[in-house]
C-alpha cells in the first residue's frame, strides 16, 4: 500500500492531488514528531508559567488584551472552535475537503504550532479514514487565515459538527465513533493553531491549478482539431517565430500544436489557401502561451504555501520565542489565485472564438451554417455557440480580482484582509467553465471535420477525434445537445483526451 510522508517541507502539487482524489494514506515523517513534541512542550510551559501569549494565555482578535486563567484554557479553544464556526453556503466537494485536512496536518507538522501529537494524528487518522468534515465554502476574509471553514472543520474533530463517511452525510460524532477515531478534547493553543492558516484557499487554489493544467494541454488539442477543420495554416507555430520572443509557454504550445497535427492532410502552409489566418488560430501559442505561464508562476507559489506555516503565534524553540506575527494573512496566495482566474478565462475565451469561426458561414471556410446539413429545419451547433458566449461572459464578471477588496474586521484590528478565498472560489467556478468551454469547441471541431471531409488527421489529432467518436457520434439531425456536451466535459475532466495524444506523440507541454 502506498503512502506519503508529511513532514512540511515536501509536499508538490500532484502527490497532493493522489491523496485528495485518489485517497492514497498519508503518515507523519518521523523527523517531524521530535519538532512537534518539544514545540507542544514550549506551549505547556508558557501556560504553566503564567506568561503572556496571544491566544495561549490570552483571548482573540481584539480581545487579545484579556489574560486567560490556567484552567480555562480547553474552554477557550473550545469556544474558539464553537463560536468561529460561522461558514455559509455549500459544502466544499470532497476532494477540497479531504486537501484542507491534508494541508493544515501537514503545516502543523512542521513543529511551530504547538499543537499535540496526538491532535495531530487524529487529523491525519480522519484523512486516511475518509472522514471527510462538511465545510461551508463561504465565510472566509483570507486574513487571520480561513478562520470559519477551519472551524467547521474542527468541529468534527471534537466531536461536533458533521462529517461525510462511506458516502453518508451525519453528525461529526457518529462518523468518528464509526471510524473508530478518538474525539479530541482540544488544549491550550490547540484550537488557534488548526483554524489560523491559509488551508481552505490553498485546497480549492491548488485543485483548480491542477485541472486547469490539464485543460491547458487539452485546449491545445481543441486548437488543432480546430486547425484541421478550418485548413488552418501551421507556419505561424514554427518554432523560429517562438525563440526570438522566447517565452516557454509559447513555446511549448507551439511544439505542441506542430507535434498535434503531425503528418495532417488537412493543414495548409501560408500562401495555398490563404497568407494568413484569424488572430484566434495563429496566436495561439502566443495567448495559451501567457496561460500557461501563469499556472507556471501559480504553482510555485501554491507549493511553496502548500509546506508554509500560516497560523499564529509561532514558536521558535530553538530561539526560545514566540512571535505573534501575520504568516495567517492571504495576501501571497490572494493574488497569484486571481491571476489564476484570469489565465484560465483566457483559454475560454479564445476557444469561444475559434467555436465561432466554426459555426459562422462567413468565417468558416465554406463550411455550412452552424454545422449542420438541412439548416433552417435543423440548428445545428447555433445554441452550443450561445451557451459558451455565456460562459465566457460569465467568466469575464468573475475574473475581477478579488485581492483589491478588503473589509476590517474585529473592531479594526484585523484592518486588512486578503479575500484571497474568494479568488482561490472564483478561480475553480472559472475553470468549471472553461472545461464547457472547450468541450464544445472540441464537438464543433469534430462535426466540422466530418462535413468537411477528412482527407487525414494528424498523430494527435486522430487519437483525440477518435476518443471523441467513440463516445458521441456525429451529429446529422437535432438532438439534446447538452447530453453531448456533458460527455465531452466528462471526457476532458477524465484527462482521456491528453492521455491519448500523450499515447500517439509523448508528453504534452
């Protein structure tokens, strides 16, 4: 059986998606438990000797000036995790649940938290259980970390709250007690130190990040199918163009595009058919070049906060200190998440455009009237276009940054914060939507290719086509197209498209 070592230090991207949706276990490295032990040991001798602590020995926010007594401290971490349980809304899905257990555990691990041993393995005990908290994916500021949904989650861990077990919703404490996990009785620091942390934006930021790496490569499958249909011109993806403005995303798609399509019949080179083609054909390297560039700068700084330390105060033992500092605030992953957005909005809004050049008889090349043969009877892909005009509409609302807002809270103490939740929120609604996005320029590519009349595909293009066909077939007369579509998202969030050109033409970039 596989598992992966947490120690804080180490954790990348796609082990993290293993665990989340694959449910591969995790433990805690044995360098990391020494760590955790003697900054648990700091914290009981600050309790013991009276000294003052924010949120040790005193209480929140702008109560930080009230002094805690010794034997109130497991009532003030436990009305810390009661009264701060405020989320709103629909429950986060259960791979951004399960990453919100994986990330706290493994900043915990990191021994500058003060939390217990034992709390910190009923954590990682509920993640390779798959007792999975019900988190309200609302009510996060992104400063002072993700305080609501980190309660919720909590909640279950003391035996409130509730939780997901074997695919049944019920109360925390019955899905621990089925699990056979102990409930823990929380201590000084202990509840501070599992809801002060950037978990909940980094869980959502990163599974979009992941998805929207693979529906970048899939989005350049989508341009070359495109490509074919339109007997677009390949010269504009010459590698010569790409290394005198020598960005890597734009050179990596334009290897791509060029490993795709071939060995094509159907591609033309400048000056057979036309000099040159529309800016949503012949900059595509160029526009989900930018992109990927930006999921590029994006990870690098999802993994670095994926192995930071983000609660509050932190512990120093080797120095002898505790600081109360502002590692909890969102701001570094607030903007990078909205940069996010943004990058992904790109891809579908390029993808919408190319979709019109194929459905459009005054763009198309002498393809029929939205791809369909008896037109006026039948409608063909006219509604697929409106549908992804929409979306992209949409997209463009939600890719407003979030990081430019900020409400004070708590009396003013906490005067700015990150929103850098909503962004991380907002940039998975966007990459929802691109997926659609894509999927219906891959079906109108399809279609395209069959009215056209395949003269022969290229390595990757006909691995993808056939992948598409053998699932949903050409389209002669109206039908629901939304069950199409569907499939063809389905087939996209599978990867099943990028696997088969990977299996014709090797790695995608």
């Amino acid at each position: 059986m596989e598992i992966i070592r947490i120690d804080g230090n180490s954790l990348n991207l796609e082990d993290f998606i293993r665990i989340t949706r694959e449910n591969v276990k995790i433990e805690l490295d044995e360098s990391a438990v020494d760590k955790v032990n003697k900054a648990r040991e700091f914290v009981d001798k600050l309790v013991k000797d009276g000294k003052t602590s924010y949120g040790i020995t005193t209480g929140f926010g702008k109560f930080s000036d009230v002094v805690i007594k010794e034997e109130e401290t497991k009532e003030l971490q436990r009305n810390l995790i009661i009264s701060h349980s405020c989320g709103v809304g629909r429950p986060l899905d259960r791979d951004l649940a399960r990453g919100v257990m994986v990330l706290r555990a493994n900043a915990l691990a990191k021994g500058h938290s003060g939390i217990r041993l034992s709390t910190l393995n009923t954590l990682i005990e509920m993640v390779n259980k798959d007792v999975v908290p019900v988190i309200p994916e609302k009510g996060s500021l992104g400063a002072s970390g993700d305080l609501a949904p980190l309660a919720h989650m909590v909640l279950v861990m003391i035996g409130e709250g509730e939780a997901w077990y074997k695919g049944e919703r019920m109360s925390g404490r019955e899905a621990m007690d089925k699990a056979g996990i102990s409930i823990v009785e929380l201590t000084s620091k202990e509840g501070l130190a599992l809801i002060n942390g950037t978990q909940v934006m980094t869980s959502v930021g990163a599974h979009a990040l992941y998805d929207a790496i693979n529906l970048s490569k899939t989005a350049d499958i989508a341009a070359a199918l495109t490509l074919e249909a339109l007997n677009g011109i390949t010269d504009a993806y010459d590698e010569d163009v790409s290394m005198i403005r020598p960005h890597r995303g734009q050179i990596d798609t334009g290897k791509n595009l060029l490993t795709i399509v071939e060995d094509s019949k159907n591609t033309t080179r400048q000056g057979e058919l036309r000099v040159q083609d529309a800016y949503s054909l012949r900059c595509v390297p160029q526009i989900h070049g930018a992109s990927k560039d930006t999921l590029n700068y994006v990870k690098e700084k999802v993994e670095i906060e994926m192995n930071a330390v983000t609660d509050n105060p932190l512990i120093f033992i080797d120095e002898g200190k505790v600081i109360s500092g502002g590692n909890f605030h969102g701001q570094p992953m607030a903007l990078p998440f909205d940069f996010l957005g943004i990058g992904i909005s790109e891809l579908a809004n390029i993808s919408e455009r190319r979709l019109e050049r194929l459905v459009n008889p005054a763009l198309s090349e002498g393809l029929p009237a939205f791809l369909t043969e008896n037109g006026g009877l039948h409608s063909g892909f006219m509604i697929v276009q409106y549908a992804a005009a929409a979306l992209v509409s949409e997209n463009k609302v939600l890719a407003h940054p979030a990081s430019v807002d900020s409400i004070p809270s708590s009396a003013n103490q906490e005067d700015h914060v990150s929103m850098g939740t909503i962004a991380a929120r907002k940039a998975y609604v966007i990459l929802k939507n691109a997926r659609k996005v894509v999927a219906m320029e891959l079906l109108a590519a399809c279609q395209a290719i069959d009215l056209r009349g395949n003269r022969g595909l290229g390595k990757g293009t006909q691995a993808a086509y056939d992948i598409i066909r053998n699932e949903i077939p050409r389209l002669r007369e109206d039908r629901v197209m939304h069950r199409d579509i569907d499939r063809c998202e389905e087939l996209v969030v599978e990867n099943k498209l990028v696997e088969a050109v990977e299996r014709e033409i090797g790695k995608l970039y």
